[in-house]
C-alpha cells in the first residue's frame, strides 16, 4: 500500500550579523500553499537580506521525501542552497 504523499511550503528568511559576514536564518514560516508562500516571501523581500520559498513532497510515514522545489528566491543565500534546503551535507 503506497503511504499518503503530501507536499509542505516554507518560508525561510536570513539576516546578516552586525559586521554583514554571516548570514544567520531566521525562524521558518510554514505556508498553506503555493501562492501564499510566494505572497510571503515576496513581503519578506522588504527587511530580509535574502529570502527563500520551497516545497518538498514526501510522506511522514516512510520518511522518503523528493528534493526540495525552489519556488521563490531573493537577497544574499547561503552558498550551498540545495543542501541547506535539503538538510544533507
């Protein structure tokens, strides 16, 4: 029996230190969907030094997930993105 496949948003902004050399992330916002993680991020763009919207699509059961989807990108990222989002070294 195939296990319930669901895909997840995340609205994930950073802000660099005091002397702007590390850019430190700030809490991660989950979004309902799509559209209202772009609406976010969009927003965000306005006091962030960088922004981030992304899915992933996976099941909780197995805990198999696809790669994250970059749906939204703006500002000074980290310099490893896919596997920061990814959270694999």
């Amino acid at each position: 029996m195939d296990a319930t496949r669901f895909t997840y948003f995340v609205v994930q902004t950073f802000q660099a230190d005091d002397d702007n050399d590390v850019l430190i992330a700030n809490e991660p916002i989950e979004a309902p969907s799509r559209a209202r993680a772009v609406s976010l991020a969009s927003a965000a763009t306005f006091d962030k030094d960088g922004v981030l919207a992304f899915s992933r699509t996976g099941s909780m059961d197995t805990g198999d997930y696809d790669d994250a989807v970059i749906i939204f990108q703006h500002g000074r990222l980290p310099p490893d993105l896919r596997s920061w989002v990814t959270g694999e070294a």
